[in-house]
C-alpha cells in the first residue's frame, strides 16, 4: 500500500464504528483494508484536505480511536495508533487520553503517552487527563500521567480545582500522596477559595468514607497545609466537618490548633454549624461534636438562644443535656415547651421531664463544683480533666458525658 496515510484527518468509514466498540483488532483491520472508502483515500485526500466525514451526528462527535480507549481495548488502540491515529484529537471535546483516564485503562494510557498524547491537554470542559482521575481504579492512569509531564498542580478552567483538589474531592489518599510527591501546591484554593483541606472536610458526609477522609486530611496537614484556611464565605476546615457531624475530622483539627472559635461570614461559629444539622446527622452520632468542642473551649451558645436550640435539636435530647450542663445555672422558660413537638416530647419523656422540673430549682453542688473545675481548666479540658486522679465515671461527668436526665 505503499506509506501510510495520516489515518485521523478522516473518519474511519462507517463500519469500523461498531467494529471499534466490540473491540476486535481483526475486524478492524479488515474494515480499513477493505472499505471502499480506504481504498479511495488518495483520491478523496487530494480533493477535500478536510477528508471523510460522517453523515451521523453521534460519529462527528467521536473517534474510533476515542471509543477504543473508552471502552479499555488496548488491541485496538494499538492499531489505530499503528495506522497513526491522532492521540490528541478531541472532536467531541475529550481526547481519547481522557477516555482512557476516565475509565481507568491503564495499558490504553500508557500505550497512548508512548504515542505523544498530550497529557495536559484540556478538555472541552476545561479538564485535564489528572482531573478525571476520580477512583482508586485510575492510580494507575494518574501515576504514568504525571511520569509522562501532567502538570500536578493544573487548575480546570472553570472551577480552577487542581488534581489535588479532586483526589481531596473522592477521599483518594495514594492520589493525593502521588501529586504531593511530584509538587502539588498543598494550599491551593479553587474559585471558591477552597484548599484541598477545606474540600476533604466538606466532602466527608457519610460515615462509611469518614476514613478515608481522615488519612486525606493528615497527609494533607503533613504536607503543610492550613488548618485555618477559609473560603470565600470565611468557612474553615473545622466548619464543613462540624456541619457534616465527622467527629473524628473535628478532633483532628483540634489537634493540629484549628480555631474553635473562628466566626464565617454569617457569623457562625462550628458549634452553630453543628447544630445546625445534628437533627439530620443523628446516625453520626452529632453529640460526640458538641462534647468534643466545648471540651477544646469553644464558646457556649447565648442562653436566651435556648429556645432556638431546642426548635432545631429536640430530637437529640444527648446535645440539649450538653449544653445546659456546660453552664452553672441557665433560667428555663415555660414558652421552651412549646418548641419541642408532642411526638419527640413523650419519645424522650424521662429527659424532658427532668430538663422542665429544674425551672425553678438551682443546681445541685455536683454540678456547681463540675463547673468550676471547667471554667478553671478552659480550652484544655479535654486533656486536664482525663489526667486527674479520679475515677473514669467521674472523669466523664467532668466531660459532659450525658447520663440521659437533669438533676
């Protein structure tokens, strides 16, 4: 046949599109060699630059070569890069590099890398090969992308979200190791002004993946990220984990010196923010939040705001017990009652019928002295109180541990 043509300035003739998806190298061979339209490509070259296109609108919107890496059949890649496929073209706006990627075909990637696929090529979407990389089963993929030039720290176009960003984004920790390895700015901030950080913490909302979320979130501080960043609405890491109940992410935070009492721009602090959803987090345990805050010194709710707390936690009687006894003496108001609905007021009977018994009665000396001792220790109750030398129940009623009633 003499020198191969330049197989992408055309369209492969309508049957290889099938031929293409099922994915065998025999049938595709034997649907260039023997189209018609194959054998007639000097002649259609020299009278249209622009080649053979398909009358199908599906078909002027991919490649074969792009269907062939989508779908992981690495055969067929190798053949259509063989008849010298273009690697780069992107007619329906993503290369078959990002199909490849985005599939997590790991031979397809490499076989297209070796063939000088651009690894930062943007999609029509403005995205990156690295941006979608978006499972476990693309580690592969991304660690030939960056071996092969990727820019680690390439944003998208539209939301400026770097690779880290998206690892941070799916909890996908050996990718975030992978991109902090090769540079990866851990600071960052996204068009929200969002850092890797602050999208772990908003991103963990299921318990399941709070995990995965947490090893993201150490290797991130590791790597010397900010654990105070905020957003655009002034959000820190410690808000979005408060909001999404991720107690094991708040005490992190707390470790590593987040601001218990940092305000966002409507002025909330992360105890708002926690109460705010415990209602809808209550598989999440959203108590262990409260307890862990007010033991690292956040600063307690107003108590006329009580009633309002009660509107929005009622059906979490654990935070309302917490909170009344993280003050000395808190005036109760009989309008209170009105807040709670009848249903979770006989659902939590014992607790609601103790927490209205103590309207007009002080707090017994237990209590007195309870608070005392934290009003003495602050900020550093959560380590103080459990090294004194009392016993473990004692220590936990020094936490705030609920017992279930208000004496």
């Amino acid at each position: 046949m003499g020198k191969k043509p330049h197989f992408f300035r055309y369209f492969l003739p309508t049957k290889a599109y099938p031929v293409a998806e099922l994915g065998s190298q025999e049938s595709l061979s034997c649907a260039l060699t023997t189209s018609p339209a194959f054998s007639r490509l000097s002649l259609s070259l020299s009278l249209c630059p622009t080649g053979l296109w398909s009358l199908e609108y599906k078909r002027e919107l991919t490649t074969p070569l792009c269907i062939t890496a989508r779908n992981g059949h690495t055969a067929c890649v190798r053949h259509l890069l063989f008849w010298r496929a273009d690697p780069n073209m992107a007619p329906g706006g993503q290369s078959a590099l990002h199909e490849a990627c985005e599939g997590g075909h790991t031979d397809c990637t490499e076989l297209l890398l070796e063939h000088r696929a651009n690894p930062n090529l943007l999609s029509e979407e403005g995205l990156a090969p690295l941006h979608l990389c978006t499972n476990q089963n693309t580690l592969g993929c991304a660690k030939l992308l960056v071996k092969y030039g990727a820019m680690v720290d390439l944003p998208s176009e539209e939301t400026q979200e770097t690779p880290l960003h998206i690892a941070a984004k799916h909890g996908l920790y050996d990718h975030a190791l992978l991109y902090l390895r090769y540079g990866a700015s851990a600071d960052r901030k996204n068009s929200r002004e969002e850092t890797a950080l602050s999208v772990t913490c908003g991103q963990a909302k299921e318990q399941a993946a709070q995990g995965s979320y947490l090893q993201v979130c150490r290797l991130l501080v590791m790597y010397g990220a900010d654990v105070n960043t905020t957003d655009e609405e002034e959000k820190s890491p410690l808000h979005k984990a408060c909001k999404n109940a991720s107690h094991s992410l708040v005490q992190f935070l707390l470790q590593n010196k987040a601001d218990v009492n940092a305000i966002d721009y409507n002025g909330a602090s992360p105890l708002s923010c926690s109460l705010q959803t415990a209602a809808f987090k209550q598989q999440l345990r959203p108590r262990l939040t409260v307890q862990t805050l007010l033991n690292h010194g956040s600063q307690k709710i107003w108590p006329m705001a009580f009633g309002k707390v009660l509107r929005s936690c009622a059906s979490v009687p654990e935070i309302i017990e917490i909170l009344f006894n993280s003050y000395s003496q808190v005036p109760i108001s009989e309008q209170w009652r009105e807040a709670i609905p009848e249903e979770i007021f006989q659902m939590h009977l014992p607790f609601y019928e103790s927490f209205f018994m103590l309207s007009c009665t002080p707090r017994c000396l237990q209590h007195l002295c309870r608070c005392a001792i934290r009003k003495k220790f602050g900020s550093k109750c959560h380590y103080l109180i459990p090294s004194l030398p009392v016993p473990k129940p004692l220590q936990n009623y020094l936490l705030l541990e609920p017992e279930g009633i208000l004496l």
